[in-house]
C-alpha cells in the first residue's frame, strides 16, 4: 500500500512522465489495418448458423442504466464514411470492438447500410473513441451522471 500511495504521489508530480510507465507514440486507431493488406486463407470452414450472441443481456450485467430520452452521449461526425469507405475498407470494426453492441450497420431501405447508434447499452468502456479508425467517433460523458452504476458492481 505504502509504495502505491509513492508511485501515486510520484506519478501525479511528474505528470506521468517515470520510466515504467507505459508510453504509446501511435494512437491505437492507427495500428488497424485495412482489409485489402490481408488475403484471405482458405481454412475450409463448414457453413453453419450460430445462435445469436446476447451482448445486450450482458449490458445488464454492468448495472447500467440510462434514461432513453437523453441526448445520445455518442456523436459520429459524419455517418457517411461509417456506410461508405469504413465499410470498404475496414469492414466496420465498430460493431466488433464495443462490447455492448452499441453500433450495428442495419438496412436503409434503399438496398444500403446506415449506422445505428443504440446508445442506451453503452457500459462506458471508451472502445470506441480509442479505436475507430477514422477518428469520427466522440464520447461525451452523458447527463445526468446515468451510466454504469459502480458502487453496486
């Protein structure tokens, strides 16, 4: 405990700047690489139907709660590039790397894809504005201090 409450101490007086911390020159966004750098390998996979993955049922596992007619705390600059070119050249990773199924790439109605925000399953785990590639999504902390509730947790 002693050497924690130091370190804190330390790291507080130096801005984070002591030799063990860890340190990334590139943000994580850039370190995805696009579809087209990788073929894809015949691993003469079976076609089978899985059953349904219930991330949202896990969203009540976090104790999350928010109020449905709150502005969404999750802002895409310009969903465009999410239908477009993201899913070109990426294959929407969004979809993949939130946990609580919050983006889903779902039918327009003119034989394309829109993205879909589902805000209200967000567990507040940043994924999203760590790790798109575009840099378009923006994480806001919500009103009314709603989110996960971690002193039950």
């Amino acid at each position: 405990m002693w050497f924690g409450m130091a370190n804190s101490a330390l790291e507080v007086v130096t801005g984070g700047h002591t030799p063990w911390t860890l340190k990334s020159k590139v943000p994580d966004y850039e370190r995805l690489k696009k579809l087209d750098e990788y073929p894809s390998p015949d691993r003469g996979w079976v076609p089978r139907t899985l059953p349904p993955r219930d991330r949202v049922a896990s969203v009540f596992l976090a104790s999350t709660s928010h109020d449905e007619a709150q502005p969404a705390h999750l802002k895409v600059l310009d969903t465009s590039i999410c239908s477009d070119r993201c899913t070109t050249e990426y294959g929407n990773p969004c979809q993949n790397f939130c946990p609580a199924a919050v983006y889903e790439m779902v039918d327009n109605g003119a034989g394309g894809k829109r993205l879909q925000i589902n805000a209200a399953n967000c567990v507040h785990c940043k994924a999203c504005d760590i790790k798109d590639p575009y840099a378009i999504i923006t994480w806001t902390t919500p009103e009314g201090g709603s989110g996960p509730n971690y002193p039950s947790l």
